[in-house]
C-alpha cells in the first residue's frame, strides 16, 4: 500500500467526517424555556416553547427534552375529524405544573389506515374515539414532526395573570359555548378561557396561524 494511498484516504475520512449533517440530539429545556410564556423562534421563523421547535422536532424529542416518554394515541371527534397525538400527563418546571399534547404531521389518509389497524379503540367521555396504534405505526408516529403545542396549566389563569405574563392579546373571540379565544398571531399563540373547563394555550408557527384563526371563526358560526 503506497503512502500517497493512505494520505488520499486519510483525507477523504476527514472531508466526510466535517460534511456530515450534524444530527444534533435536543437536550432538556432549561425552567426558563419550559416557562409557557417564553414562546422564541428558530432562524427559519419555526416557534419553539416548551424546549421544542414546531415543525421540527418529534415526539421522540420531546421524550428526551421533558426526560420522560410520552403516550401516543390517535383520537377521531365526535365530528369525524382525526388528529395524531402525543401527550404527557403531567409536566413541572418553575413551579408551574401541566399537560401537554402535541399535535403530529399527518395526513387524512394515513390516520384513517393507522386507526384501522389499531390494537385498541376506546370510546371517551368526550365523544372522541381514542385509538392505540400497533407497533411499527407507533414507532412511525414517534419521528413525526410537530405542528402544534396545547398546554393545559393546572392553576387557573385569569386575565390579569394572562397579561402579566403573556401581554394583551391582539384579538379577542368569545363563542356562544362560553370560551373566549385569546389570540397573539405574532407568536402563533392562542389562549382559550372556559368558564366551565380548563384554560388551554395552544401554540404553532406564525404562518401557521391563519388556518388556527380560519378554524376558530367556523367554529364560533358554526356551534
């Protein structure tokens, strides 16, 4: 083996070792990044709250941000729509604690294929239908990219605990049901207020935010 051989074939290690993507692992959020108000955007505009960026990262991500392995499950509403979630039950950070749920990049299509094959379908109280998807869909489900964050705070929030921390909000919608929508488009955020429930914060990315707003007003004239 010649030494101008072995030089060419150092160097081209060297060359593919700095080529490389840099598949960089997220690392838990520190308290003040897990605080629901921090809302940062990454240098391609995606939102990123809870240590996770919308639109990138996974529910496999957020396993190792939040150092705890969430449930994954498929829900169909009483209306027939169907989403592909991620939820972890119970999340504490600067003495805040709550739920979270993320919403998967899925479409119609591949989540009425996944609910078919599902090992479990199970009616709830709200009228959704939850489904566990078998094995290899979870492990699918698991490298999705998020496109929404929801929050559910376990303290009440009211409007003077809201504004302190998340400022005033833009726009306000209130529906027949009782919910008043707080809505911040410049942070793709929303803050739902329920009279008779829990008060939500939902997150995704500004150019996102349009479709949340779209939906929100269907809803509201359509109750």
């Amino acid at each position: 083996m010649s030494r101008t051989w072995i030089i060419s074939l150092i160097v081209t290690c060297l060359l593919v070792f700095m080529l490389w993507p840099n598949q960089e692992k997220p690392q838990q959020a520190s308290k003040a990044q897990m605080m629901p108000w921090d809302v940062e955007f990454s240098s391609n505009g995606h939102s990123r709250v809870m240590g996770l960026e919308i639109g990138r990262n996974t529910p496999a991500d957020a396993s190792e941000v939040f150092a705890r392995r969430g449930e994954i499950a498929l829900f169909a509403d009483d209306g027939g729509r169907m989403s592909a979630e991620s939820f972890f039950s119970e999340l504490t950070s600067g003495g805040l604690s709550g739920r979270v749920i993320l919403t998967l990049d899925l479409d119609k299509a591949e989540l009425e294929l996944m609910a078919k094959r599902a090992v479990k379908r199970k009616a709830m109280d709200s009228g959704s239908i939850k489904y566990t998807p078998n094995r290899d869909d979870r492990l699918k489900l698991l490298t999705l990219p998020i496109v929404s964050v929801t929050y559910i705070p376990y303290i009440d929030l009211d409007m003077g605990i809201i504004e302190s921390r998340f400022g005033k909000p833009e726009e306000i919608i209130r529906s027949a049901s009782g919910q008043t929508h707080l809505l911040y488009p410049a942070r793709g955020m929303e803050i739902i207020l329920d009279d008779r429930g829990k008060e939500v914060i939902q997150y995704v990315n500004r150019d996102e935010f349009s479709r949340l707003k779209k939906a929100l007003n269907e809803r509201v004239s359509n109750p």
